[in-house]
C-alpha cells in the first residue's frame, strides 16, 4: 500500500476500507509496471544482440561477394 496516495484519499474524505483499497489498486499497478519494465528491458538487450549479430552478417556476406567478384573478375 502507498502510504501517500492513502493519506490523500482519507484527506479527500473518503472512507478507510476505500482509501485502503484504492492505495492497494495503486499500489499493484506500480508492482505490474515494473514487470513489464522488467520484461522490455529483456527485448531490448536481445534486440541489441540481434543487431550484432545482423551486421555481422551483412558484413560477412559482402566479404564474400567481394571475393566471388575478385575470382571472377581474375579470369
């Protein structure tokens, strides 16, 4: 529960049980956006590893044109 968003609600006016529960509601949604947060930081890291790896292959499969040309080219 946050403990400011309850006191905010009781100062509001509203009652204990629905300033508990609505600090609670908060309070779940904070713990499910950091699971998510946590989630997209994964995609982003693999993303990244998925653009080495991408240019690495780019750049291997010039590498082997230019030498397919080169042989080409020398007869």
């Amino acid at each position: 529960m946050i403990i400011e968003v309850y006191e905010a609600f009781k100062s509001a006016g509203a009652t204990e049980e629905k300033a508990q529960a609505a600090a609670k509601a908060l309070a779940d949604f904070d713990t499910r956006f950091n699971k998510i947060d946590g989630t997209l930081d994964g995609i982003k890291n693999e993303i990244i590893g998925m653009r080495w790896m991408t240019g690495i292959a780019i750049a291997l499969n010039i590498a082997v044109l230019g030498l397919i040309i080169n042989t080409i080219l020398a007869k």
